[in-house]
C-alpha cells in the first residue's frame, strides 16, 4: 500500500514539473518572439527591415514609372498645343493679309467709283455748255433769206423762228455709260432747254423676282438676301442686264455694298444693296 502511495506522489511531482518546464518553455517563446519583434521594429525605424525595402523597392519602381508616363503624356500635350498655336497663328496670319488685300481693293474700287462719278459730273457739265453753244452756232450760221418788198394788200408776215438743235445732234454729245432712266432724264432737260417737248414714254420692266426685298441688309460681316445669308469667299451667280450672267465669288461685304470676283477674268464688281433691291442685278448661290 506504501508503494502504491510512492508511486502516485512521484507521479504527481512529475506532472507538476513537466507543467513548470512546460511553463518555463513557453514563456521562454513568448519571450524570443517579442524579443524578434522588437527587433523588427527598430529594423523598421531603421530603415533596414528587408520585407520594408523590398517593398519600398517596388513602390518607387511604380512611382518612377508614373513619373515617367506623365513627362511623356506632358511632352506630348506640349507638343499639340505648339502645333496648334502654330497653325493658328499662320491662320490668323494669313486672314489678316487677306483683309489687307480686300481692304486696298475695296478703296481702290471706290476711289474708281467716285473718279467715274466726278468724270460724268464733268462731262455732264461740258454736254450743257456744249448744247448752248451748239444752239447759238446753229442760230448764227442759219441762211439767209433774200425778202420781197411788200405789197399793200398782202398779210402781215409772220415773225421767223429761231432755228434750234435738232434732238439727234444732241443725241451724238450723251454719254451712254449711264442707265436708261438717268439717260431719260437728261434728254427731258436737253428738251425743255431747247424749248421741244419731250414725248417718249417709259416702259416700266417687271419687278424681278427679289424686287422690293424688305429683308434685304447686312450684319456682321455677311448678306441677308432672298431668305438666304452669304458670306465672304461664297460662290454665287451674278445676273445682270450689263453683265449677262457670271460666275464669281464674294471677295469682300461692306455697310452698303458687296465686291464679286469674276472668275473669268478676275476683275471685280461693286454690287450696292439698293441696286440689289430694285432688281439690277440678281444674286444666286453657286455649288462648288
């Protein structure tokens, strides 16, 4: 029974001691993994943890990447916009030395215009003094008549009239660069100067189709006409009872009046819009 009781103490001690060295063990553990935990930490303070570098590694190779990719993406981007200021500033360029050109032109057809309207105010001029002297030249150069002695019974002559210029004299001195209706009216005051009443009658043409176009004006630089706009470099057709019908393109639109390029010959045409609206000439788009 005493050995029985020995051999249970033992066995108990024994448990008892393997639970201390189990105890010693695992304290022993948990000690040598805080210790390398501690020790990891201060790596990583340090900077010398390799999990930390190789990491770091790899977030600066994709930082330098993005670097690069954005330097590129902006080398690229720099380069478009220089293009296109380069294309804009050869654009803007070139439409300044082609409103150069229409303006010089535009002077220049309206300096031609008021030289030909000084030039038919002159001629004009010279038409009445050379109407009067022609009449006087007439009446000084009119023949002599030899007159017979009157006898007592015969009538009272009657009291010679002045010969005056025959109309188809005067016809020679017109200058036809003027319309029908401007030339009508100087041939009503040739008339009545030379004291013969002028008789012929005006006929009156059809209004054209965008005769009395209330809609006719010019905004911004363009033509509102017949429900239509034009613009500047618009090819159209232009119909016109001294012109015929040509093909041309609009060079330049000003406050009252629009210059047309013929293409044949590439003079140009000053259009005013009241000629427009009284149907002297008729314009069409053209398709290119």
């Amino acid at each position: 029974m005493s050995d029985f009781t020995d051999t249970e103490d033992a066995s108990e001690t024994d448990m008892a001691k393997q639970e201390t060295e189990y105890t010693e063990i695992k304290e022993q553990m948990y000690q040598d993994k805080l210790a390398h935990l501690k020790k990891q930490l201060q790596q990583l303070q340090d900077g010398t943890l390799p999990e930390y570098i190789k990491k770091r590694r790899k977030i600066e190779q994709q930082y330098k990447e993005r670097i690069r990719i954005n330097e590129i993406w902006r080398d690229f981007e720099l380069e478009v916009v220089e293009r296109e200021y380069i294309k804009e500033k050869k654009a803007t360029a070139k439409d300044f030395e082609e409103k150069k050109i229409d303006l010089k032109e535009s002077l220049i057809l309206e300096y031609e215009d008021k030289s030909k309207m000084i030039e038919n105010e002159r001629n004009s001029l010279d038409l009445t003094g050379s109407n009067f002297m022609l009449s006087d030249t007439l009446e000084s150069k009119a023949p002599s008549t030899r007159r017979l002695r009157r006898r007592p019974n015969d009538p009272m002559p009657l009291p010679e009239k002045r010969r005056k210029a025959s109309p188809d004299i005067l016809l020679v001195l017109i200058d036809f660069y003027l319309d029908d209706a401007d030339i009508l009216d100087d041939l009503r005051i040739i008339n009545k100067v030379s004291g013969k009443p002028f008789t012929k009658k005006i006929t009156s043409s059809p209004p054209s189709p965008v005769e009395n176009n209330s809609e006719l004006k010019i905004e911004d630089g363009r033509l509102f006409y017949d429900k239509r706009w034009f613009h500047r470099n618009q090819p159209v057709f232009i119909e016109g009872k001294d012109i015929g019908k040509v093909n041309g393109v609009i060079t330049a639109i000003g406050t009252q009046e629009i210059y047309v390029r013929k293409l044949s010959d590439n003079s140009k045409i000053k259009i005013y819009l009241s000629q427009l609206q009284k149907g002297r000439y008729i314009l069409r788009r053209r398709q290119t």
